[in-house]
C-alpha cells in the first residue's frame, strides 16, 4: 500500500467517525428530551388527579357543612386545624426546646 492510499483511508475514516459520533449525539439529544417530554406530561398528570381529589374532598365537605348547617371548617377550633384530611399528620401537640451549650 502506497503512503498517499494509506492517508487517503485515514482522512476518509476520520471522516467516517467524525459522522457517527455527530449522529450518535444527536440522537442522544432527542432521546433526551422525549423523556424530558415524558416527565412533564407524567408531572402535569399527577397534579391534575392531586386537583381532582382535593375538589372532591372540597365539595364533600361543602355538602357536609350544609347539612349541618354550618359553614365548611367552622366546626375546627382556632390553631386546631388538619391540613392533611386523611391522615392525623397536621395534628400536633406538644413543645420543643432548644438549648444552646
């Protein structure tokens, strides 16, 4: 093989490589923001049922309180509030005490 065949083959595999890894990237890139896409979709998914349970929850207790005859969230004492309707997390009682040694 002469010299001048032998660079013509390595500018021309350069030149290969070079093409590979520019696709390579690209398509990593859009493979990244479909998921990116995905992610978004699956966020905006999650909140829109977080929505529709809490108007559910809302209007539940909206009837609740009509039939009492009370407004919603009127029967809570001040400072006694649940913010997590489902669970007694929101509930708390007690104290805390920081001491600086």
């Amino acid at each position: 093989m002469s010299k001048k065949m032998l660079w013509t083959l390595i500018v021309l595999m350069t030149l290969v490589l070079s093409g590979l890894i520019l696709i390579q990237t690209n398509l990593i890139k859009s493979a990244s923001e479909i998921r990116e896409e995905q992610f978004d979709q699956m966020v905006k998914g999650a909140l829109k049922r977080v929505v529709d349970q809490l108007e559910l929850h809302e209007e539940r207790v909206a009837r609740e309180s009509a039939r009492a005859g009370k407004l919603p969230g009127e029967s809570n004492a001040p400072g006694n509030i649940n913010i997590f309707p489902r669970q007694e997390i929101g509930r708390f009682s007690g104290s805390f005490r920081f001491h600086l040694s």
